[in-house]
C-alpha cells in the first residue's frame, strides 16, 4: 500500500510541476501584442493554458529524463506536442466537426471568441510546434530537430491524428468492427501518445533499433487511453468529465464499449496497461513515472 502511495504522491507531484512548467513556456511564447492580432493570442492562451491534465508533455519529459535528457529541452518539445493537441481540439470542436460547446468545463474556443478566431487560432498553434521544435533553445543538433519534426508531422497528420479524425468521421455512417476501431484510434489518439515517447527517446538520441520497449508501451497506453474515454462517454458526468457526454451512443458510433460490453472494455484496458508496464521492465525503477502514468490513464475520470 505504502508503494502504491507514493507513487501516486510522485505522479500528483509530477502532473502539478508539469501543468505549472508547459503554461509558463506558452505565458513567455505568446506574449499579448498591442495591436489588432491580440484576440487571436488571447485564443491560442485560451485554449493552451490553464487546463487540461498536461499527459502528453508529462509522457514526453518522463521518457526523456529516464533516457538521461535535461529538463528544459524535454519541457519544449512538450510543449511542441501540446500546441498540436491545442489545435486539434480547436478544430475537433468546430460546427464542422463534432460541434462541441463544452471543452475542460468551460466554452469551446469557438464559443467563447467565434469560429473565424478559432480557425486561425489552432492554425497558428499548428505552426507553433515546429516553430518550437526548429528553436536551437531545444536543440542545436539538426539531425535530432529533423526527427523531432518528422516524427510530430506524422503523428498530426494523414497518417496520424487527421487519418484517425476522418475515419472517426465516417463512423456515423459505417460499421467498423473491433481491428477497424483499433486502427482508427491508434491513429486518432494514439499517434500523438507514441509521439510524445518516441520524441523523448530521439532527443536522448537512442537509436531506433532500441526504441522496441518504448514504442510498445506507447502503443498499449495509447489504445489503454481510448478504452478509458470510451468508458467515461458511457458512465462519466459532464460535469466530472469536463466536456459533453453520451455523444457517441447518441451517433450510434461503433466504440471498445459497445464492441466488447462495459466490463469487456475495463478489463481490456487494464491488461493493456499491465503489459505496457512489463514492455518497461529493462528499466527498473527509472520507469516507475511511466508507469504511473499507464496506470492513471485507466483510472481517471476525465
């Protein structure tokens, strides 16, 4: 129980320093100017500060300063991933998209500027990131700033996040079975988990050959994360969850739930998360942050 206590006590401490860390990196990039662009920062501070749990960066730094990284450098490219996810959720909650009004307990950007200022916000958190990662405060090495950009503009786009966005798209209409569900959302959700890992790996400069472990831990909390949120779109509150509930139910959505039972689905994640711990095993106690974190992504309420 005790070792169970701390290393909840240890993730509390690390989600805290890094909420505290990423909104003092995005306070000092986007500064309000004194001229007619100010309500297009406001937007980009609106929806990359002051909200949500941070697990991108926190993945991404915790890989890294396992592999011997500074914190500084690991806390940027943090960063980088977060403006993407900033941008996506932006879009995602769009009249175009999934028309959302709630997002982290509070009006989606779009609600509380307008659809034009939300366009152009996550637009400009889009560029951001690679403004960030092409900054030599991250790294001064061009082939790990290649990587870092490579790596980020796969996960973000047809192949990645978008890909998973529109096949996630298509669902109202179609009938996906459970490897289809699976490939969607390693695209969808997972793409920018195994992001934020495989980054923390290239900036310690382990070569690829020796990112195995990694990447199959990043692959099992990343479909660990999504039976999570399907799980919290059946049984979660809005009020608790920060966003609108039931939606994909009401869209008659094939997801893990409805595909593998309530129980099914809880059961699934929480044996993805076990063997994702195992993938860490080489690592020892230097990977007991991470592991922490799988186990956070299936147990929390939001």
């Amino acid at each position: 129980m005790e070792l169970v206590d701390s290393s909840a006590t240890k993730l509390d401490s690390a989600f805290t320093r890094i909420q505290r860390d990423v909104d003092a990196v995005f306070d000092a990039l986007l500064p309000l100017p004194e001229d007619t662009r100010r309500p297009l920062f406001e937007a980009m501070r609106y929806s990359a500060m002051d909200g949500g749990k941070r697990v991108r960066p926190l993945l991404l730094v915790a890989t890294a300063e396992m592999l011997g990284v500074a914190r500084d450098p690991a806390l940027r490219a943090g960063c980088a991933v977060e403006a993407i996810h900033a941008y996506s959720l932006i879009h995602d909650d769009l009249p175009c998209m999934d028309d959302d009004a709630l997002r982290r307990g509070k009006p989606t950007l779009h609600r509380a500027f307008d659809e034009a200022t939300a366009v152009l916000a996550g637009d400009s958190l889009h560029a951001l990131a690679f403004e960030i990662l092409t900054d030599p405060a991250t790294t001064s090495d061009p082939f790990t700033m290649a990587q870092l950009v490579r790596t980020l503009a796969t996960a973000s786009g047809m192949n990645g996040m978008a890909g998973g966005q529109v096949m996630d798209m298509a669902a109202d209409s179609a009938t996906y079975d459970l490897p289809t569900i699976t490939r969607l959302q390693q695209l969808k959700t997972g793409a920018l988990l195994a992001a934020s890992v495989e980054m923390g790996a290239i900036l310690a400069k382990l070569p690829p050959e020796g990112r195995g472990p990694l990447r199959a831990y990043a692959r099992d909390i990343g479909l660990a994360f999504q039976i999570a949120d399907d799980l919290l779109d059946v049984e979660g509150d809005a009020e608790t969850v920060g966003k609108a509930v039931g939606k994909d139910s009401d869209q008659g959505k094939q997801t893990f739930v409805t595909l593998m039972g309530v129980e099914g689905a809880r059961n699934q994640s929480r044996a993805l998360v076990e063997q994702a711990a195992g993938h860490l095993a080489q690592y020892g106690e230097d990977a007991d942050l991470l592991v922490a974190l799988a186990r956070f992504i299936v147990e929390r309420d939001r």
